[in-house]
C-alpha cells in the first residue's frame, strides 16, 4: 500500500509541475502576442484580447497552483 502512497505523491508533482509551466507560458505569450502583435497580423483590439486571455489563464493557473494543496488534501 505505501508503493501506491509514493506514487500519488510523484502524480501530485507532475501535476503541480504542469501547472507551473501552463503558468509561465500563458504568460510569456501573454507578452508575445503584446510586443509582437503587429508583425503577427493581429489588430490593436484583438492583440489585446488575446494577451488578456493569455494572462487570465496564467493568472488562474498560478492561484491553482497556491490552492493546490489545499485542493488535493485528503480528508
């Protein structure tokens, strides 16, 4: 039963490992689409809405990550 225990904890890991990457990278392209808008082909408007989409998605998955053990606690 303590093999299945570890190997909850490693899944927990990797969980809060794709959370911190999900994270970095809606932010970063977050800032992509904010610096690089006009030579993606994106208007003023739609640039902003995208980089705003990217950086509520980074947001969101940066306060998962803080909850997380808070979420995952077994009672």
């Amino acid at each position: 039963m303590r093999e299945g225990n570890g190997q909850g904890e490693r899944n927990l890991r990797m969980v809060k490992r794709a959370l911190e990457l999900t994270s970095l990278l809606c932010l970063a392209t977050a800032l992509f689409v904010y610096l690089f808008s006009e030579k993606i082909g994106f208007s003023e408007d739609t640039a902003f809405i995208v980089g705003l989409a990217f950086l509520a998605a980074g947001i969101g998955d940066f306060i998962i990550l803080k909850l997380w053990d808070r979420i995952t606690s077994r009672r």
